[in-house]
C-alpha cells in the first residue's frame, strides 16, 4: 500500500497555471487585479475543453461567449470602483440537483430533462451575490441517490484518478471537476455522505455543515434537515471560503441560525491540539474492504505529530436500530418526495429502482414508524453529545469499499457481507447526518492500486469551525496535495 501516490492518466496543468491556483488566491488576484475574471474564466474554460470530454463531470455548459462576456462586465465593474463580493470572478459549475435560474436543471432524471427554472436556490443566489459566475453544473446520480454518479440524461462521471472507476457519488462531478482542476470550488450535498463520499473516492475536502447552518428552501422546511448543503474544495481555506458564502440565517429557512462571523478569518488561528476518538469499524458492525482502516490510522498518526491525542471509541449504541431510523426518516422526506412522482402514470418507467424502492417504501411506513425513528434519532444526538464532552472529534472512514468499477451500480457485499439495501455500503457517513453534526472528509492516501480514501472528521453539533481547523492543520502534514494531479515530488502524472 502507497498512502502518498496520487495517479491519474490525464495530463495536468503546469506549475503555477491559474487553475492550480487556490480559490483563495485567485479571488485576492482578481480583487486586486493582478488576474482579470475574463483570464480566469479563459483558463479553466479551456481546461473543461480538455479534460471534460475524458470524464464527463461538467454538464449543461453554457456558451463560452456569454461566460467571457459576463467576466469582462465583472472587470468593468471592478476597474470602476465596484466592491468585490468573496467570489468576484470565480467560474463555478453548480451541482445538478440545485435549481439555476435559467440554466436547465435535470436531477439526472428523464422526468426533468428540460426543465429550465425560473429561480436560484437559495445557496446558489448568495454565491451569485458573492460575485461568482456560474458557467455550468457538475453531474450527479437521479435525484442524488446512490454514491455512483451516472443518470439517462448525461451519463457517467469517471473517476479523477483512474476513469474506469466510480466517481462516488451524489456529488461525483463536481468532485471529479475539482480534482481535475476545471473549477476552483464546487458546491456539494449531502444526506447520506454525497459531500463526504465523492471527495474521499476523488482526493479531495468535502464538508457536511452543522445541520441549519446552510439553510435550505423547498416544499418543506421543517423535517428536511438530514439532507444539507455544502462545499467541496482542493484545500481547507477554499471550504472556508464557499461556506463564509452559503452559511447564516434566513427568515424562510426557521431552522437555519448565524455560525461563525467569518470561517476563513477563523482558519488564522490553527488548531494546535485535541482529542479524537477513533471509531474504526464500530466494533466490527461496519464491513471494510482491506486497507481502509489501515490508511484511516495511517492519518490519525498525522494527527499525533501535530499534538493530537487519539484514542479508540466504542460508542454503547446499537448502531443497526441507528441504521434502520435512519432509513426510515430518509423515506419520510426524500422517500416522499419520490412517491409524489412515482403516483404520476405519465412517470411509468422513468424511475432508477433505488428511486422506486424509497418511494415504495415512503408509501408505507406509519406515523409510529417515523416517530419510533425520530425517538433513535434523538437517542444518538444525546450520545453524541455525552462523547464530545470527552472529545473534540469523532473519526470514522468517509467509505467502506475503495472507488469501484464505473459498470457496478452499488457493491453487493463488503468483506463477504452482503449489502440489503443500495446504500448499505455507505452506513458509515450516516452517523454524522444523525447527529446533525458537522463532519470534513480529509484525504488519507491510496491503496497499492492507486485507489484513493478519505477519513471523516466529525465535530459536535455547530462546532463547525473547530472542524475546519483541525482539518487545515492535518493538510499542513500531509505528504501531497488534494487533487489528480500532483505527486508528492512536484512532478505531475
């Protein structure tokens, strides 16, 4: 096993190319207009024309003329006093579950092929207020079920490192584009580990936010808080960035609340030391695939260099009831949502079967069922909270098996257990979601295949901050950079 051998079969950009440039650093270099936006946009839109067509992650681009036209508006706008927004001139492409104003929006379903909306989510509206230029949307699976992301309208997105293999999933393109240096941030989300999940397979940071702290709109605005939105980005002060732009209170969301003044301003004072429980395989409740915990501890040891003490955590909770609520409370809001299609005849046959198996399963559960669970639920962020006043962070594998083939729908079995279920294989990001807790993937390495990991870092509810800066201290250690592209001797692949 290589924990520190990054492999990809596309050719990078050269050192010091704008693409490889942080978020953070090219939003400084546009402000101070050392960089222009139309420059910026040129570059990685020449960047999409050459990789994008080998992995699939970008969809529904628009017309180089009208994005370059939109860069050169912002320049003026800058060179005539304008005050630039956190994300002046950055080109994003936002994840196709997210309604942009506009721009067709598919949720890789045949059922919503053309749709053309005449709204932003909310997110995507703050990041266009922040300055940002949306020039497309990054892939994901139907309606973002399953960690594989492939769908009838676009197809599959390949793996950054190696293209026979998943992305993950359900934020695999905008994963794949980071790593691939086609965009310099993406928005992700997340209920069942789609920030954490797709990050961990591509070599990159994802993170899950505290549960409110990004608000979300939609049909319902109550129950629906397991799902989140979030940032995905090549290094930890890039997550910080996004999430200054997506986080704080609106009045339509009730449960969203105001986090930090400002996550990035935060990231100056590092964090230095801590305690980390390592809860491994739950006792052995979790399958793995060989090598995963082996890399996990690997990283933890990373974490003991930089003054952090970790210990091994055995939670007393029955981690299956956990899974079954959180199936339950799944199908009681997504599951829903579904079924409304599903009941549509003019809908027959244009549901993925993961899709039919939750809006099946929404149609019958009972209102004792979804309390029961609620009750589970309530039981773990009790739990939780008992564990993070003896530590600062919770540690768990971000995925049970390494990036598997493109053609594999869902692995079947893990170490020689079978899988029930189309998610089953990614019970381990569910412990977070649980909880509402806020949880980073870090990278860890990669396996004798050049197959790449991630580990959670799971923080208590709203200590989102004191996540990210254990986060940006492990990546001051770590032997490579985020992304496909560089190897730890500066030489590319």
């Amino acid at each position: 096993m290589d924990a520190t051998r990054p492999r990809s079969r596309l050719a990078a950009p050269p050192a010091g190319d704008i693409c490889r440039l942080s978020a953070v650093e090219l939003a400084r270099r546009i402000r101070e207009r050392r960089l222009s936006a139309r420059e910026v946009a040129t570059a990685f839109l020449d960047r999409i024309e050459a990789v994008n067509p080998l992995v699939n992650a970008v969809v529904s681009l628009r017309e180089r003329a009208d994005i370059l036209s939109e860069a050169g508006d912002a320049d003026a706008r800058l060179a005539a006093g304008a005050e630039p927004g956190a994300l002046f001139g950055l080109p994003i492409a936002i994840k196709d579950l997210a309604l942009t104003k506009g721009l067709r929006t598919t949720f890789g379903s045949a059922i919503f092929a053309d749709l053309i909306p005449q709204e932003d989510d909310l997110f995507v509206s703050r990041m266009k207020e922040a300055g940002a230029i949306v020039i497309g949307k990054t892939n994901a699976p139907e309606f973002g079920l399953g960690s594989n992301t492939y769908n009838p309208v676009f197809g599959a997105t390949l793996n950054a490192l190696d293209p026979a293999l998943t992305a993950g999933g359900s934020s695999g393109g905008a994963a794949v584009a980071l790593a691939l240096d086609m965009v310099p941030l993406a928005d992700g989300s997340d209920f069942g580990g789609s920030l954490r999940n797709p990050a961990a397979y591509n070599n990159v940071y994802g993170f899950r936010p505290s549960q409110g702290l990004v608000p979300g709109l939609g049909m319902e605005v109550f129950h629906a808080q397991m799902g989140v939105e979030g940032p995905m980005a090549r290094t930890v002060r890039d997550l910080a960035l996004l999430l200054d732009v997506q986080a704080g209170y609106h009045p339509a969301a009730p449960l969203s609340y105001d986090g930090s003044r400002s996550f990035l301003a935060g990231l100056d004072r590092p964090a230095t030391a801590g305690r980390i429980g390592w809860l491994g395989d739950f006792g052995g409740v979790l399958p793995m695939e060989s090598g995963i915990l082996d890399l996990c501890e690997e990283a933890l040891g990373r974490f003991g260099d930089l003054g952090f003490s970790v210990e091994p955590l055995l939670p007393d909770f029955d981690a299956e009831a956990l899974w079954q609520a959180f199936c339950v409370l799944r199908q009681a809001t997504s599951g829903c949502a579904l079924k409304a299609l599903l009941d549509d005849p003019a809908n027959r046959g244009k549901l993925k079967p993961e899709a039919v198996w939750e809006a099946e399963g929404a149609g019958r559960l009972t209102a004792p069922q979804i309390h029961a669970a609620s009750t589970v639920r309530t039981a773990w962020h009790r739990a939780l909270l008992s564990l993070f006043e003896r530590f600062d962070l919770l540690a768990l594998p971000t995925a049970q098996v390494f990036p598997f083939p493109i053609e594999t729908h869902w692995p079947r079995e893990v170490a020689g257990r079978p899988m029930d279920t189309y998610h089953r294989w990614m019970q381990v990001c569910a412990f977070a979601t649980m909880g509402g807790c806020p949880a980073l993937n870090v990278p860890v390495g990669f396996d004798a295949r050049g197959r790449p990991m991630g580990m959670q870092l799971i923080g208590r509810p709203r200590g989102d901050l004191d996540v990210l800066r254990a986060g940006a201290a492990y990546e001051t250690a770590l032997p490579w950079v985020a992304g496909a592209q560089t190897a730890p001797d500066g030489s590319t692949r």
